[in-house]
C-alpha cells in the first residue's frame, strides 16, 4: 500500500502539513514528541534496574551528609616539637 508512494507525493505531503500548521506548531510537536520518546525509554531502563536507582539515591544522601563523628586529626612529630617550643 505504502510502497507506490514516490518522493514527489510524500514532498507534496509534506508541503500541505506545513502549510497547515506552521513551522512553529511543528517544531513544538516535534519537541513534546522527542521528551514522550526519552521519557519512554528512561521508564524502562528503571523498571529494568531498579535497584541500582535506590543504590544511586542512598548513595548520595551518604555522600552529602556531613559526618555526626567529629574529625581526628593527629599531629605529625614535627608539628608536637613546634607545640611544644612554643608553650
């Protein structure tokens, strides 16, 4: 059916749905298409793991919390005898 279509009817084609609905409306159309289609194949990629969703999230609430523990620090030899020329 679609077979005996040449080039020049589908460039005819093409000029009538310009002609109706504008470069604007089609570059929209175009826009929201590409977004439905990365948003599609983004849906499936996290039902196959979800897992590693949860991973990544836990991941970074770890890696952006401060530490509860205060931080050691230990003094290297050099900086005891400072220390203690000072006092």
């Amino acid at each position: 059916m679609l077979g005996n279509i040449g080039i020049w009817q589908l460039l005819i084609i093409l000029v009538i749905v310009l002609l109706l609905f504008g470069t604007k409306r089609l570059k929209g159309l175009g826009g929201d298409l590409g977004g439905a289609i990365k948003g599609f194949k983004k849906a499936m990629t996290d039902e196959k793991n979800p897992e590693t969703d949860e991973q990544k999230r836990v991941e970074e609430e770890l890696n952006a919390a401060p530490s509860s523990e205060p931080e050691v620090t230990q003094k290297t030899a050099a900086d005891a005898q400072s220390d203690t020329k000072q006092s």
